[in-house]
C-alpha cells in the first residue's frame, strides 16, 4: 500500500507538463473562489435568519405589565368575582400551532440542548459540530477535486492557497468585535468553538501542502537554501507549536501561558507566511488577517480608553477589592459603561497581573443606573480565586481587604436573551454563576417595580452554594429588589445549600460592616443586622440538598400559561442536568404536540 501511494506522490507529480500546470494554477484560484461563494452564501444565509429574527421581534409588541400580570387568585369569593371585569381566556393553540410548535422543540433538542463528545473532556451541541462537519466537508471538497485521481502535484499548492485564504475567517471568529457576530447574532464566545475546529482544519492543509512537497522531492529552486521557504518553515513550526499548545488541558491548567505563546506564535506564523506566499504572488491571501486582528484590536483599546476615561483626570480608573469569603473576591469599577444585564466585560489589573495589559473575562454582576448619576455605574464582579490571575487577585484581597488598585475595562460583550417576552423566568445559577442570572432578575425587578414592558408573570431563582457564607454576596441585594417589585410580578428565591456540613439552621448572622450591592448596582450599602434566626432571609425559600431540577421544571412547565425561558449559569455538571430534564417529557416535541408552552434555553457555562 505504501509504495502505490509513493508513486501516486512522486512520479504523478514529476510526470507534470507545462500544460498540466496551467490547468493546475487556475483550478486552485478558481476553487479558492468557489469555496468563498459558499462561505459567503451560508453567512448570508445565517444574517438574513437574524435580520427575520429581529424584525419579528421589533413587530411583535411586549404587553404591559399592567397586562400581563393580571391573574386569577383561587381564594377570591365568587360574588366578588363576579363584580369584576372578566380576564380574557388563554388563546388555545391551533393544531397547526401545536404540530409547529413540536417541530421546533424536537429541533431545538436535537440541534442545541443535545451534546456530543468531542476529545476527552469536551462536549460540542449538534449544531455545532453540524457547522464543523459542513466546514470540514466543504474544504475537503474543493481541496480533492479535479486532482487527476489525487495526483499530488494537483493538490499540494492548492492545500496551502485554501488554507491560507482561511486565515482572515479564522482570525475574525476568534476576535472579541467582528463582523461575524454583528451579522448572525452569535456572540464571540460561541464562534470560538468554530474558530478552534477551523484553525485544526487548515494546519491539516498547511501539512499536506509541506508533507507532499517534502516527500516528491525539493528541487534547488525550492530548497531551503532560499529566504522564503525558510520563511515557509519558520512559519509552519510556528503554527505547528501554537496548536499543541492549544490543546484542551494546556490551556485550563496554564491559560496565561497559552494566551501569552498563542499571540506571539500566531504572529510569526502570519509575518513568516506572508514572506513565503509573497514570492509566489499569493500574499494578499494572508495580509487581511493582520489587519483584521488589527481592527479587533484597535476597537478594544478604544472601548478601554473610552470606558475609563484616560483623559480626564477626575476618573479615579481605580477597583474596590474586597473579600468576600475564603476564595471569592468582590471587584467594584465605578466607570461610564453601559451594558445590558448578563453580558461580561474583560478586566485589566496592571498590578495584579503578570503582564501589564493582560484581560480576564468576568460576568457583570450589577445592572446599570437609572441615569440620574452623571460619574457612571458601579460595575461589580464577583470573582472565584481559582489559580493564576484570579487566585492572586484572592491572595490581595486577603492581605488588604477594601483596597484600590488601578483598573481598567474592555466590554461589554455578549447577547444575553431579552427574558420580557416569556411569561415564566427560571433562573438557574452554581456558586458564582449568581453573577449571570442576579442581574437578569434584578432587571426584571426593576421593569416591574415601574410597571414597564414585560410579559413575564413569574420568576423561580434558584442558586445552589456549598456553603451559607455565600448568601452574604446577595441577601440585602434580593432583599431590596423583592421589595421593590410589582404585586403583578411573583419571584420565588430558592436557595440549595449543598455542603455537607452547611446546614440551614447556620444561616451566619449579616456583619454590621458587610456590604452588598444595591438593587440598582450603583453602591455598595451597609447591611445592619443582629438577628442570627433565619427569619432575616424571610424572603428565600432555604434548603438542604441539592434541587430536584427536573421536578422542577416540569412544574413550572404545567403551570405556566405562556413560553418559559430557562437561562442557567454554573459548572458544566449542572448544565447538562438541565438540558437532560428538558430533552424529554414535558419539554419535549410531544408535550409541545399537546400543547404545552415553549421552552427556550440559555446557558453559560464555566469550570468542570
């Protein structure tokens, strides 16, 4: 087998003529063409299913409060029912509706909440390895064609001119502003997922093209003996190292290692590949990538500088650290930002940091002010020392706690889900991804307490912790916006203690020096208490034990007299609890068949 593919490699492609090279160099440009024609079409695709998304959305009109939250108390007398303006019936869903709304379900199953392994310890939703696999496909295709039953000499070139064509895509999939994403309205962190299997895909091409070249034979004009292909391999070996130290478990147990290595060997790479395509004519293949790196770049050093405002020297563009337990730190960053509740930004501590510029993302766990404050809002992130960056944030804190150390900040970034079209909210978050869902119902309190649009009815918030310190982080914050509500807005606060040795009745008593953000996100407030009785968390529902998830949902499910957006914020275990209770049963295309409400998904997953 070995020597039939040696001849395919060798003497197919010295056995080349003149002719048979001419045909060669335009098929490879003209696929290179053909393979971006449809590329661009899937994105077209893609950007017109957002733009009908979006306009549906502007047209569908969000209820008042007013309207929505009207409800039938079952304790009401029937005389005194009778004397009032009778509730419109819940429209009843048409067959048609139903069999729609069951195809949608089994689709959202299928293609989001169901996930595949992909390597060891990563799993990948369908959809997304549907587009991977589309990718791969489509590549493979216009590398394969037309190449004389795989004469080498037909495919080499045409491996390395595809590949490197890819560069820019790849490029902008991994960057925080791109095109891409304001297109499609898939934000950046997802397309990182792409970026990765796009970027593996075309180092397979960047081998091929080196390995078939190497093994037919380098004449003296291709030696290694020239500048350009020593730039050919320079960038290559470049490429070669950033991808092994791209893998998986490189990146969680070293991140700042790996960014640091990725930015400077992706660079070389491009530099050192321009120079080798350069003397072929194909550099203008690669050159975009730089400057679409550069265009990501430079709208992120803008948003810093604009976000803190380096010119005007009465921004202090400084962060409150205080520790708030044993291994969680409370940054706070008084800045003029707007954002939307559920979207992060990147934080820049020179001090902290090992490198002066180095950014960490971090989940926004305030919502913006009303206005009324001309200094900005306080933006506040609750943050796990884990190790690296954030476990020497922790070490800080521990040695001064209620200090300020410079700060500045890139974001926001993310599409969080706009939750005032459902009328149940379930907001599920684990230890820290509190910070993902306590703005979401902060948000939702704040609509309701002015009698704003909103549709939503309900809002179940559960947070599961190991520990009853960690209640501290948000009691005077929930308590403050459950008091602040509508009575047209039902929230019911549940709070799991997970820990073994927490148990409820340890509930700690609030210190009169502990503070925790306000319903607004604007300051930080003092919390005065003595009581140490659980009644001074009268407003949660306090249990043992982890939740019943699925009990749960399906519940809420029965229950609720419209759509029903689930969002869950927490370690990766917890997700797929989630989209495992919502596979089947009362969220599936079968229920949905019968006429149960929908049931959208968001999820933000982090740590294993």
């Amino acid at each position: 087998m070995s020597t039939d593919v040696s001849s395919i490699f060798s003497s197919r492609s010295t056995a080349s003529t003149a002719a048979d090279r001419l045909i060669r160099n335009q098929k490879q440009i003209a696929h290179v063409r053909q393979l971006w024609i449809f590329l661009g079409s899937v994105l077209a695709f893609l950007t017109l299913v957002n733009a009908i998304r979006r306009l549906l959305a502007w047209l569908t009109p969000i209820p008042e409060q007013s309207e929505s939250g009207r409800e039938i108390s079952i304790e009401q007398d029937k005389d005194e029912e009778s004397n009032k303006t009778p509730l419109p019936r819940q429209r009843i869903a048409s067959p048609v509706q139903r069999c729609l709304s069951a195809v949608r379900a089994g689709f959202n199953i299928l293609f989001f909440r169901w996930r595949a392994p992909v390597g060891p310890s990563f799993t990948a939703s369908i959809i997304e390895q549907t587009f991977i696999l589309i990718y791969i496909v489509a590549m493979l295709i216009w590398l394969l064609v037309d190449t004389r039953d795989l004469m080498a000499m037909m495919y080499q070139d045409r491996a390395a001119l595809i590949a490197s064509s890819q560069i820019p895509l790849i490029v902008a999939l991994a960057g925080k502003n791109n095109v891409i994403s304001w297109l499609t309205g898939v934000s950046h962190e997802k397309l990182n997922v792409l970026h990765r299997a796009a970027a593996r895909t075309n180092f397979m091409f960047f081998w091929i093209h080196a390995g078939t070249r190497i093994h037919s034979g380098l004449p003296t004009t291709l030696d290694l003996t020239h500048n350009w292909m020593r730039s050919g391999a320079t960038s290559l070996t470049a490429l070669t190292l950033a991808t092994i130290l791209s893998v998986r478990p490189i990146r969680r147990a070293a991140f700042e290692f790996f960014l640091v290595t990725h930015i400077v060997l992706i660079l070389i790479f491009i530099v050192a590949g321009y120079y080798h395509a350069r003397e072929l004519h194909f550099g203008d293949y690669i050159w975009p990538g730089l400057l679409v790196w550069g265009f990501d770049r430079s709208l992120r050093l803008g948003r810093t500088v604009w976000n803190t405002r380096l010119w005007n020297r009465t921004q202090s563009g400084d962060a409150l650290v205080e520790l708030l337990s044993e291994d969680t730190v409370r940054l706070t960053i008084r800045c003029k930002m707007s954002w939307t509740p559920g979207q992060h930004a990147y934080v820049i501590l020179p001090t902290i940091s090992n490198m002066p510029f180095e950014a960490h993302p971090f989940t926004i766990a305030s919502i913006p002010d009303d206005g009324a404050s001309n200094d900005g809002s306080d933006v506040v992130f609750l943050i796990r020392g884990r190790g690296g960056f954030t476990q020497r944030l922790r070490a800080h804190a521990t040695k001064d706690h209620g200090c300020r150390v410079p700060a500045l900040l890139d974001g926001p970034y993310g599409i969080p889900p706009d939750l005032r079209r459902f009328s149940t909210c379930v907001l599920i978050a684990g230890g820290s991804g509190i910070s993902y869902t306590l703005p979401l119902l902060l948000n939702l309190a704040r609509i309701s307490s002015r009698n704003g649009s909103s549709a939503v009815k309900r809002v179940v918030f559960i947070w599961a912790i190991r520990d009853t310190e960690h209640l501290r982080w948000i009691s005077s914050t929930l308590m403050e916006a459950l008091d602040s509500i509508s009575p047209s807005l039902v929230v019911d606060p549940r709070i799991y203690i997970t820990g073994k040795k927490s148990l409820v009745t340890e509930i700690p008593v609030l210190a009169t020096d502990s503070s925790s953000l306000s319903s607004s996100g604007s300051s930080l407030k003092k919390e005065n208490s003595s009581r140490s009785d659980i009644s001074q968390y009268s407003p949660f529902n306090v249990f043992n034990g982890r939740p019943d998830l699925k009990g749960l949902l399906i519940d809420e499910i029965e229950a609720s007299n419209g759509p029903i957006s689930v969002n869950v914020a927490g370690p990766s275990n917890l997700s797929a609890a989630v989209r495992h209770s919502l596979s089947s049963g009362n969220a599936g295309p079968m229920a949905a068949l019968k006429g149960s409400p929908s049931v959208t998904l968001h999820i933000e997953t982090f740590g294993s």
